[in-house]
C-alpha cells in the first residue's frame, strides 16, 4: 500500500504541468503584399496608406519600416490630379511615427474620385464617391449600458431608415464636446512622446525625440 | 462492436463517414456476477445476474474517474482552474417473453468535463454527455425469419467556453433524438439472407455560439441552453438488402435505401444504391469491391479555423441541402499460416458534396441566423489502407497504416481554391501488441501516431491606420485556409496485467493486478494552439496546449 501512496502524487502532479509550450509552426516563405488604406473624408485633404505586409512573427510594425516611399500616389477628380506627398505624424501614445501619402486638395462632396498608384512596375487603382444619398436621422439617445460584439459599454443609439434595395455602409463620427460633466484622468499620461514622466522612470532620458 | 469503413449495407445511413455498431453485453441470466476495478485514476463496477433463471436478466456498471478530486491538493496555485472528470453508466434488462419474443431494455448515460486555465489569460472549457435508451423488441418468425423493433431515445451535448487575451467565445450544441425502426431478417437458406425494414427519426437540434470581446465593464454574456431555438426536422428511411452467395467463390451484397427528410417547408426522398462484391481466389484470397452512396442530414460545422474543437451540429433545411457522398473501394484480403495472420490492402475514393462551413468573418451572436452565416461546398477523398493482424499465439496484435487526403473546395472559402479539411490526416498508424509472457503475466503495447489536424492562423500583417481599435490594431493576411497544422499526434502505451485465482472466505474469485504506463515518453501532443503577445517583449509568437503527459497507473480487477 505505501508504493500506491508514493505513485499517487506523483502521477497527479505532473498530470496537468507544463500544459503549454511555445512553439514555431512550420510556414512557407512569406511574400509580402502590398496593403493600401484610405479615407476620402469631405472638407479634408485626400491620406493614403501605402505599405507592405510582413510576416505573422516579424517585430517590424512600424510604418516607417512598412511605407512604400517610391510611390507616386494620386487622387483624380475629372481633369483635376492631385498628386499626394510622403508625411508622417508622431503618434505621442505610443511615440510612433505614422508615415502616409497626403494630398492638398480638399476632398468635396458629391464628387467621384480616382485612385492610382505606380509603384515600380505595378499600378493599383481604385474609384470611389463622396455623392452618397443622405439618410433621414429618426431619433439619437444615449445609453450607459449597450451590449455588443465588442462587449459592455456605453454609446449613442441612432435611429436612421435604410434603403434596402441599396448595397451601402454607413460611417458615424460622434464629437464629445469638453464640458462641465467631462472627467478627466486624475494622474497625467505618461509616455515618452508626451513630455511627461516621473522623475525616477527611465524614459525620462529617452523622451523628446528629435527628428523624424 | 463492429466497425464498417466501406460497402456499407442499406440497413445503414443517415451518416457519410464510416459506421461503429455497438451492441451493449447481455447480462448472465444463470448467475450473479459481480466484476470491476479500484484504480488510481478511475474505479468501475459491474453487476449483472439473472431476474428470472435462464427468462430474464439484468446488468449495471458504472465507471467514474476521481483525478479531478485527487488533483486539487497538488496543482500549483495558479493552476486551480484545471480539471478533468468523467462518467458513464450502463444498464440492460433481458425477459424472454416466450418461445418466440424477447424484450430488451437498456440505457447509456455517461458525461466529460475538462477545465483548462493556462498562462496569458487562456482560459478553456469543455462539458459534453450523451444520454440514451432503447427498448427493443426481437420476434421470431418461425426459424427462417426474425425481426428487431425499437424505440430509442438519444440526447447528445456539447458546452464550450473559451477566453483568451481580450476575447472570449462560447458554444451549446445539442441533439435530441426520438427513433423507432424496425428490423427484418429473413434466411431461406444458406445461399441467401434478405434484410429489410423501415426507420423513423424526429430530430431536436439547439446549436448557438458567440464570439465577443470582453467587455471593460458589466457582466459577459452567457448561453442559456434553454433559450436556444430550437430546429425540429424528420428522417425516415426504407431499405432492403440482399446477401447472395451466388458461388462458393463469388458474393454479392447489394441493396437499396431511400431516405425521406423533410422540415415545415422543405422535403428531401434519396435514393441510395449499395452494392459490395467478393470474390475468393482461393481459399486464403480475395477481392472485395464495392461502390454505397450516401446521404447526411445533420450536419457537424467547425465553428471557427482556429484549432480549437468548435463544431456545431445544424440539421437540413431548405437553404443547407443535404451532404451527399459516394463511396467506391477496393480491397485485396490475403490470410497465412492456416488463418492465423490476415492481411489486406484497401484504396477508396470518396466524392462528397453540400459540404457546410461558415463564412469567412463569420462572427456569430445569440440573435444570428445562423443559416445566413454559411457557405456550400464540395470535398473529395482517397487513401490506402494496410493492415495486419496475428491472432494466434503467445504474440498477437495488429499493425494498421492509412495513407489518405481530404480536401475542400468552396466558391466563397479560399479564392475558390481547395484547401485541406480540418481532420484530413496524411498518415495514421496504430499498431497494438499483446504478449503472454507466463499463464498469468500479460504485456501489452499500443502505439498510435497520426499527422496533426489543419487550422488556419494568419501568415501576415499591417498595422490599421484607421479606426485600428476595432480590430486591435492590425489587419491580418491569412494567404489560404488551414495553412497550418497541428504538430504529429504519437504515443506510447505500455501495460502488465498479473491474474491469480484467490479465496475470500468461501468463494473464489479472479483477480487481476494491472500495471500501466500511459503516454510512455510524455509526447506533449498538441490540443490546440492559440496565438497571444507576450507582455513583456511584445513579441508575437504561437503556444501549444497539450493534455495528458505520462500517466502512470495501477488498478486491482476483480471478478466473482
């Protein structure tokens, strides 16, 4: 009976230990592909993303390994091109620079517009339009509480009428004017990029960076 | 237990994939019997004896697994969250009603519950049961017919919740069965055997899944299982078959079976041919071939092409046809040393057609249809079978080789390409050895190694410029469907087995004292594999989850 008590633990223990390891899947070679992102928003200059993919694993996921910088990207509106320049913006959250092609001419509404995109021996191109049918708002309310696949939490609910034979999405921007009821943070974010740290935290030395 | 992978007879259907009878054990209707077991990991009992002397008996065992008890005092703290248990009941009642009829009743209720709670906010769980009874009753037609009528009772559940980093996903599929049939067997004589009868199934399905991110405040959702819509459908089938040993060296089992599904609003009749030739070289040769076409009702849908277990069960409807399959296989059997080794080879080739999957992006809710969700294919499948088998002799045992693909193909999946089924397996070897070393030492061997299941995990990706909080911040580039696969699944089991017939008292009894070793070499076979960031380095990376290690046991058998 004593060996039985001897086996007993030790089969338990190991029973369910080290459960998880981490582990390379075998993948063929990657070929990166070319990933185009944009937004033609009226009364806004035209911004185009043109970057490639890397592979699953890889740690460069800084547009500024990623852009395509050779491009020559442009928005045709009839007779009018607008050819887009390379720009980047520091994102202070994360102290990234976010590098895209931006244009000069301001988007209009209910126009059409062209995408093209020469990038050594391939053209990308793309048409959109900005003559999109308004739709009639029935009501907006607010709730502290909406349940939705991205979880619990609150938001505005718009009543609007669809017109079904249509193929169509719709985009909402919802502006949060700072009034009396808007609470702030108590303790000030801290990144690197934002001017803030505290005095014994290393990016102190690190913060400000000076160029792009 | 009866196995079929090819030729299926009429008497079968309703399924494309090969057929497992079970026939549950008669109980002793001349004595009590009392048999069972108290191991380290599991402990069972049987009981089984006469009601009525040689008119009616009974039999009852049960089987209960208590690592998940024994587990809690040893598990790091971290580790609470792990646990596995099962259990499965069985009984069966005999009564000889005359000369002629016999009454059989019996039930199956047996349940699994494994926990899993690992690094990097993985968190899985699975329950699953199944629940059934029949009562059948056997008639003789005078000595040349017979016929088995029954109604059964089936219930079938599956509960899946699985968390990891900020999302958390959660399935019930269920199955409820009403079936009576009735069974005809007629033998005029020994050159022939007719089978026929009719069947009836009144289906019950519950399928609901739900995919969400977790929420930052409030509560996550959960599945009622008893507000889940419920599916009803209806399957009958019709069937005749006829054995014919037309010469001593040419048999021929063909038959026909033509199902009727039908919903509220959509009906199905099939037909469904089914012929199997054998052909004797000689008396140790011979050639089988045979051609069965099939057709599935109910279908089974991986719920996602992540590697988890995630299938849900739908039935036929109007939109979702049902999967058709034909069948064709050829098979060389050959025997040696007066029948003491068998061996054979068999090819088949399987086309099969209103294959189901989800869309791509599929990302159900409670209130889904899920009906709107999926997408109809087709997927073809071939292999070549080895098997030997020594049945005599202080070594016996079995070696078993399957060489096959599987694959689909779907307009909507893939660019229209074909892609692997998620359990296609290249290569799949069992081989079981068992040797009697002395009249009462036993060794025993089981070997299994089968090429990993295929998921889809993403080969690529770019950052979201905009808007990129909705998907986490990246967009993923997945270049082809299950492009990836599950390391190898192999393991080694080794057990010994010591029999002695001892006194308690008065009685005898045989005993048993049963040594074994599972998973030999601890292979971590995979489970699953889930893609997290880690915290620190931020490097992407892959993680394997594995169940099972090296499992050492001992268990005490008895048997009065």
């Amino acid at each position: 009976m004593k060996k039985i008590f001897i086996i007993l633990p030790v089969a338990i223990t190991i029973l369910f230990s080290n459960c998880q390891k981490d582990i390379i899947v075998p993948q063929p070679p990657y070929n990166s592909r070319v990933s185009i992102q944009g937004l033609m928003e009226p009364d806004s200059v035209p911004v185009i993303y043109f970057n490639k993919t890397v592979p699953y694993f890889s740690n460069s996921t800084n547009t500024a390994d990623l852009v395509i910088r050779s491009a020559t990207v442009k928005i045709i509106n009839g007779s009018s091109t607008d050819v887009l320049t390379l720009d980047s913006t520091l994102n202070r959250i994360n102290c990234k620079y976010i590098y895209f092609y931006k244009g000069t001419q301001t988007v209009q509404w209910n126009t059409t517009y062209k995408l093209s995109i020469i990038s050594g021996s391939e053209t990308y191109t793309a048409t959109t339009t900005t003559a999109v049918p308004p739709v009639i708002i029935d009501s907006v309310s607010y709730t502290s509480t909406f349940k939705d696949i991205y979880g619990e939490h609150e938001g505005v609910i718009v009543y609007f009428r669809d017109i079904p034979s249509q193929t169509n999405y719709y985009r909402y921007e919802m502006l949060r004017p700072v009034d009396a009821t808007t609470k702030f943070r108590e303790s000030p974010l801290v990144t690197p990029c934002l001017g803030y740290c505290l005095p014994t935290s290393i990016s102190c030395a690190i913060s400000h960076p000076s160029s792009i | 237990m009866q196995l079929i992978k090819g030729g299926f007879p009429a008497k079968y259907g309703g399924r494309l994939s090969s057929i497992l009878d079970i026939t549950m054990k008669d109980g002793n209707k001349e004595k009590y019997q009392v048999e069972g077991g108290i191991g380290l990991l599991s402990s069972n009992l049987t009981i089984q004896g006469p009601i009525i002397k040689n008119k009616a008996s009974f039999i009852i065992s049960a089987r209960r697994s208590y690592i998940d008890l024994l587990l809690k005092p040893f598990l790091p703290k971290d580790n609470k969250g792990t646990t596995y248990w099962f259990y499965d009941l069985n009984a069966k009642v005999n009564i000889e009603l005359g000369k002629n009829d016999k009454l059989i009743l019996s039930a199956f209720n047996g349940k699994d519950n494994a926990a899993y709670t690992g690094a990097n906010s993985l968190n899985y769980g699975i329950n699953l049961g199944n629940s059934t009874a029949t009562l059948r009753w056997n008639h003789l037609f005078g000595n040349k017919m017979f016929a088995n009528t029954s109604l059964i009772f089936n219930e079938y559940h599956l509960g899946l919740s699985t968390t990891q980093g900020n999302y958390y996903s959660l399935l019930y599929t269920g199955v409820k069965d009403v079936n009576g049939k009735t069974d005809f067997t007629y033998i005029p004589n020994t050159k022939h055997m007719i089978k026929f009868g009719a069947t009836y199934f009144y289906h019950t399905l519950y399928p609901a899944s739900f995919s969400a991110k977790i929420p930052k405040m409030g509560s996550k959702v959960s599945i009622n299982k008893d507000s889940i819509p419920h599916k009803y459908s209806n399957e009958m089938a019709f069937y005749a078959n006829h054995e014919w040993n037309i010469t001593e060296k040419l048999g021929l089992n063909y038959g026909v079976r033509l199902p009727y599904y039908f919903t509220s609003n959509k009906a199905y009749l099939l037909f469904e041919p089914r012929v199997t030739a054998k052909i004797s070289l000689n008396k140790t040769t011979s050639i089988k071939a045979s051609y069965t076409v099939m057709n599935q009702f109910l279908h089974l849908v991986p719920n996602s092409t992540a590697s988890l277990p995630t299938d849900i069960w739908i039935p036929s409807s109007a939109l979702v046809k049902p999967q058709n399959s034909q069948q064709y296989t050829l098979g060389l059997f050959k025997n040696f040393k007066d029948n003491s080794v068998e061996t054979s080879v068999e090819v088949y080739y399987k086309s099969m057609k209103n294959q189901v999957l989800f869309k791509e992006g599929t990302q159900l809710t409670l209130v889904s249809n899920i009906e709107d969700a999926l997408t109809f294919g087709n997927g073809t499948s071939y292999g070549v079978e080895l098997f030997i088998k020594k049945n005599i002799g202080k070594l016996t045992g079995w070696v078993s080789y399957t060489l096959s693909k599987t694959d689909q193909t779907f307009a909507e999946l893939n660019f229209g390409k074909a892609f692997p089924f998620t359990y296609d397996r290249r290569h799949n070897l069992s081989i079981a050895a068992t040797y009697d070393l002395t009249a009462r030492w036993t060794l025993s061997a089981d070997f299994v190694f089968h090429t990993g299941n295929a998921f889809t995990m993403p080969t690529g990706l770019i950052p979201v410029t905009a808007g990129g909080s909705l998907y986490d911040g990246y967009y993923y580039d997945y270049s082809s469907r299950n492009n990836a696969r599950l390391g190898a699944y192999h393991r080694l089991d080794l057990s010994a087995s010591y029999k002695k017939t001892r006194k308690f008292f008065k009685w005898k009894y045989e005993s048993e004292l049963a040594f074994g070793l599972y998973n030999v070499y601890s292979r971590k076979n995979p489970y699953f594999v889930y893609l997290t960031v880690d915290p620190v380095t931020g490097q992407r990376k892959a993680v394997q989850v594995s169940l099972l290690p090296i499992i050492p046991s001992i268990s005490y058998n008895f048997k009065f």
